[in-house]
C-alpha cells in the first residue's frame, strides 16, 4: 500500500506545460486535507502570464497533434487508461487527501474517471462524415469532422479525476489540445494525470494544467484571444452564466455542465427497499456533492412513512462518518467550511419552517469539516433546501398524492440535469422519463453514470453532452466540401 507522504511527495506541484514549470513570479497557494483543516503541500499560483504561455503551447502543437492518425491518438489515450488503472491506489488516495472523500468512493471514481481514456480512445477511430449526391444532381456533397482547435477546461473540486476526464478524453481523440485549469480546492489529481498523460507518450503542448487561486484572472486572457475556439465547463450555474457571456465576443463553441437539483420520484407500487437502497446511492454519493446527488424526496403519500422510516434506519445503520482515509469510513468529510456553512444554513430554514429531523442535523465540533447525513421529513415548500442544491449528505423527504403531482413537483425548479424514479410499472415508468424535465432520468437506478451514456441537462443545468458517442461532438467542426 502506498503511504500518504509517498504519494504527496510524487505529485507535481508546479504547473504543467509541456512538462513541470514554475509560475511567473514563483508565487503559491495551499491545498488542504478536509478531515483536519491542515495544508497539505504549496502548488504553482498561476498568473496570466502563464495562461497565455499555456495557450502558446496549445496553439503550437495543434496542428501536429490534428495530423496525428486517429489510431495512433487512440492509442495514446488507452496508454493514459493503463497507467491510471495501474497507479489506482495512489489516485484514490490522492483523491481523498486533498477532496475528503471515502477512500472506496476514491477507487470507484478513478474506475469511472479513467474509463473516458478507454472509451474516448475507441471512439477517435469513429470520427465520420459522410458522402452523397446533391439531389439535385448537380454535384457531390461531402461533410468532414475536424477538430475544434485549443480548448479550455475548468474543472470542479467534486470529482478531482471524472471531471478532467471527460473533458481531455473526447478532446484529445478529436485532435484538439487542451488546457485545464482545474479547482484551487483540488489541484494535485489533476497535476497528477498530467504527469501520467506526459509517461504515457502525450506529446507536449498538447495537455496543460494551470493551477491558481485566483480563477477568473487567469482565464480571462484565454477567454480573450482569438485562438481559442472552445470553452467547456463543469461547475455551478451562476459561474457558467457568467462563462457565457465572457465567451460570446469569441463566439466559442461552448458546453456547460452546471447545477442541479435532482428530484427523486418514489411511487406507490415501488419496490420499497429498493427505492431505499437507491436511495443512498443517489443521496450518498460523493457525500452527497455531486451535481446528480437527489436532492428532493418525493414520495406518495401511501408509501411515505415507510420510506422515511427506512430511509433514516439504513442512513443508521450503513453511514459511518469519518476521515476519508479511514477504511471504516463511509461518508467523508465536505470539502471546506464554507460547505458547511452552507448545509447548516439549508437545514436550520428548514426546521425553523416546520421541518422535522429524522437523523442528523448538526454540525460536528472539531478539526475538520464534518457534516453528518440527515433526514429531514414534513419539509414545508417554501423551505429553500427543495428550490437549492444541497451539495452535502441532507435528504428532505415531502408527500403527494398522484403522478401529476409528482412529476409537477420534480419538475418545479429551474434545474434540469438529472431525475429518479421508482415504479414497478413500465408504461408509468416510460411516460413520468417523457414528462420529467431533465436530461437524464435514472428508472429504478440510484445511479446513472456512464462513460458511455450521453451526460448532461437542460434548463439551468446547462448544454452539451460528455460521454457516450456523443462527448465527442463537443470538439468536432462540421466541414461541407462541394465536388462536381
């Protein structure tokens, strides 16, 4: 097993750009461990200078890296899939160091992150166009697939590795180069993959990693320049709002996997013990920040008390918190005190408007940044914990009596990026999928993930897909030639 100093002291903490570089000016910032609130290691503070140096190399390496046959780019990306898979352990750690995460949550996500090497690796052989006659007869038609060009990624705090997957995965087997400026709260796993994609044979330029504290500094002069052509970002609305809007004098191709507020749909027929089964995996997961985590309960009435009630007897039996690294541990810590903060203040409007705790509740004293997972049951719909995202390990359970008013109140937000329902029948579960406004909809499935799938929302949650045969789209330009 690999220790905590050994895999500290081998990740990279300078930037990354074509190799480990320091930052103009030399200046740091700290990356802490959640469990105590300490330091963990100083990283390169990025400037805008060293922005557009990473630009530079993106825009060097271009044209060589879109030349590149697709199976040799291929190969690469499988290469990368390999040594994450081989190097496992030491990501999963790395992970829960710097994010707070359970260590099996770790592994799980390293499983899931490097599959987009693996996936994306076989899909840069699939790139098609396509050739026809002009019905009119008076020529051919020919549409080409050709890479975007450079592209920035900024990447989110939550999922140290899956984020930058999904994003380098489809670019590079595209053929585009890639700049990644991943969370100030999580820039080692980051580093790290750099270093790997660097032993795996990714020729430089192609992939670089600033890391910086001051996020919107630094990518301003990347927004600005007209050599950048895409712009694809996970994070929360309010930011990629503001993405947006920096992007449209660019006119960037852009795609935005932002907030959600995912409504969980339990029915009268359900499989109870399933739906509560699913239920800590929607709820759970990542402890509960993440942008498809359940964030409302809905239940039928006829069903509700038994839900609740088995609800919080499986969160007290199954949930054990405690320090990531701990192997008894099952639900880490968040991901900073701000987080916290945030949680408490959900739950407390809540009980102050009539919201009865079932489990949990409070905060833990101490070193740290704790939060404990809770049920909460008769929540009022004015609460703001049904209209915002959680982010944290809170379950707020509320009634209603028939399918309209189900699907109505999942549908009740601004969010749209993933929806759960249980149901034993098919056609109910069919037609509740066509009437839930969201991009996704998990049927009898606490989870729904995959690099395979088609990943995104609509409405506030954003634009875009990553994964699936679609992910690839994102970095392609559709080219039509005209032949006689």
């Amino acid at each position: 097993m690999v220790s905590e100093r050994e895999v500290l002291e081998s990740v990279p903490t300078k930037l990354w750009i074509g190799g480990p570089v320091e930052a103009t000016g030399a200046a740091t910032f700290p990356v802490y461990d959640p469990a105590t609130g300490k330091v963990l290691v100083e990283v390169a503070d990025a400037t805008p200078q060293d922005a557009v140096r990473a630009l530079d190399a993106a825009v060097a390496a271009q044209a060589d890296w879109a030349a590149t046959p697709a199976r040799e780019r291929g190969e690469i990306l499988r290469a990368v899939f390999d040594r994450i898979t081989a190097r496992a352990e030491e990501f999963a750690l790395l992970m829960t160091l710097e994010m707070g995460k359970a260590l099996p949550e770790s592994r799980n996500e390293v499983r899931y992150g490097a599959e987009f090497f693996r996936w994306f690796s076989e899909e840069a052989v699939r790139i098609h166009g396509r050739f026809l006659h002009a019905p009119s007869g008076s020529g051919r038609i020919m549409v080409h697939k050709q890479p975007v060009g450079p592209c920035l990624a900024i990447t989110p705090w939550n999922f140290p590795l899956a984020m930058g997957t999904r994003k380098i995965g489809p670019a590079l087997a595209a053929g585009c180069t890639m700049i990644v400026k991943p969370a100030s709260a999580t820039p080692l796993t980051m580093l790290l993959l750099a270093q790997v994609c660097g032993e795996a044979g990714l020729p430089d330029g192609v992939l670089s990693v600033i890391t910086s504290s001051k996020s919107g500094a630094v990518t301003q002069p990347l927004l600005d320049d007209p050599r950048l052509r895409k712009l694809t970002f996970t994070g929360s609305t309010e930011v990629g709002k503001s993405l947006v809007e920096k992007s449209a004098n660019g006119l960037l191709r852009t795609s935005m996997e932002l907030g959600g507020n995912a409504p969980f749909v339990v029915f009268d027929d359900a499989d109870i013990d399933a739906a509560v089964e699913g239920a800590l995996l929607a709820k759970l997961r990542n402890g509960g920040e993440a942008c498809t985590a359940a964030n409302r309960f809905h239940v039928h009435n006829d069903v509700l008390a038994e839900f609740t009630d088995k609800l919080v007897a499986a969160m007290t039996e199954q949930v054990k918190l405690g320090p990531g690294s701990d192997p008894d541990t099952t639900l880490g810590p968040l991901i900073n005190e701000e987080q916290v903060n945030i949680v408490r203040e959900l739950v407390d409007d809540a009980v102050a408007l009539g919201a009865r705790v079932r489990l949990g509740g409070k905060a833990h004293d101490g070193p740290g940044w704790f939060y404990p997972a809770t049920v909460l049951s008769d929540v009022p719909q004015e609460a703001r914990i049904l209209r915002e995202e959680v982010f944290g390990p809170v379950a707020p359970v509320i009634g209603f009596d028939t399918e309209e008013e189900g699907v109505a109140a999942a549908n009740d937000t601004q969010f749209g990026l993933v929806s759960y329902v249980y149901t034993r029948d098919l056609d109910r579960a069919l037609r509740v999928a066509e009437g839930l406004e969201s991009g996704m909809v998990g049927v009898n499935r606490g989870v729904i993930s995959d690099p395979a799938a088609p990943f995104g929302g609509v409405k506030a949650s954003g634009f875009g897909r990553e994964g699936g045969t679609e992910g690839i789209e994102e970095y392609l330009s559709t080219k039509y030639i005209a032949l006689t």
